[in-house]
C-alpha cells in the first residue's frame, strides 16, 4: 500500500481505488481485511453451490407446462444485474446526498 519515493526513504501512500489520504492509515488496513474476510467467505459460499448444482444435476427433472408470459421473463442473470444496477445508482445518490449535506452542515458550523 505504500512506496518508498527515490528522494525520500519515506513511504508514501501510493493512489489506490478507495483510498483516502485524509483517512487513517489503520483504518484502510481494517477495510481491506475486511473484504478479504468477505471475499474470502463469498468463495466458499460458490464453491458450495457449485457442489449442490453438481449433485443436482443428475436428478430428472419433469418436463414442465409452458406459459406464454414466463417467456418474457428475464434470466437469473439479467435480474441480478439489474438488481444491483439499481442498488448501485441508490448507493451513489445516497452518497452524493451525505456529501452535499455534511457540506452544508459543514459551511453552517463555520459561519
């Protein structure tokens, strides 16, 4: 996370995406444990379902009804694109909103 710069046998932080200079250096170390642990669990959470698909597969599974409407439908996938797409664009309004408001509280406090 840091590098030594050739003029100086300091380390500095280098650019990183999500990294915040005016943040603690701990507290950047704590968020990237942290989604190692998360990343870490999500791995075991598809290597899991990978292992149930596997051992469903060789079930029989019944032909079933087709349904004019059901064609419409979108895929697994597709929904859960979307999904986050929305979850994504909700997130960075909310942010933007917080950032906007901790300015105006921000510029209040100072008059």
């Amino acid at each position: 996370m840091a590098t030594a710069t050739a003029n100086n046998s300091k380390a500095t932080p280098t650019p990183e995406a999500g990294h915040v200079p005016e943040v603690p250096e701990a507290a950047h170390k704590i968020r990237e444990q942290m989604l190692s642990t998360v990343r870490q669990g999500q791995q075991l959470s598809i290597d899991a379902a990978e292992g149930w698909a596997k051992a469903v597969s060789t079930l029989p599974v019944p032909d079933l009804p087709k349904f004019p409407a059901v064609a419409a439908v979108p895929s697994l996938e597709t929904a859960t694109k979307f999904g986050f797409d929305v979850a994504t664009d909700l997130l960075n309004n909310q942010r933007d909103f917080a950032l906007k408001l901790t300015n105006v509280l921000a510029h209040a406090r100072t008059s």
